[in-house]
C-alpha cells in the first residue's frame, strides 16, 4: 500500500460528527476574570512601590512628629 491509498483511506474514515466539531469554535473565557487579574497585579505593585520609597510607607524610620 503506498502513500496516496493510504491518505485516501485516513480521509475516507473521517466522521461527519468529528469536522462539525472540529468546525465549531471554542468557548471564550471570561475577560472580566482576566482584566481583575490584571488590575489586581497593578494594585499588588502599587502597594509595594509605595511602601518601598523612601518618606514613605513603611519604609519611613524617623518619627514625623
């Protein structure tokens, strides 16, 4: 058996019900889950930046008052 017979016989076995499968599209995800993800990471930053400056935060040694 050569090459093209079997080609033709992989083509020949494929199911209806596996191309309209193959043809439907994917769900979506959820793309409110990822822009909180997203925002949720720019807060954590934003925390961190703000305690790490110097007069600032946590970082603050000294007494202001």
């Amino acid at each position: 058996m050569n090459r093209e017979e079997e080609i033709k016989r992989w083509q020949a076995s494929i199911d209806d019900d596996l191309l309209e499968e193959a043809q439907r599209p994917l769900p979506r995800r959820n793309t409110a889950l990822r822009w909180g993800g997203l925002a949720a990471c720019l807060c954590a930053a934003a925390l961190a930046l703000a305690l790490a400056l110097p007069g600032h935060g946590a970082a603050e040694t000294e007494d202001c008052g």
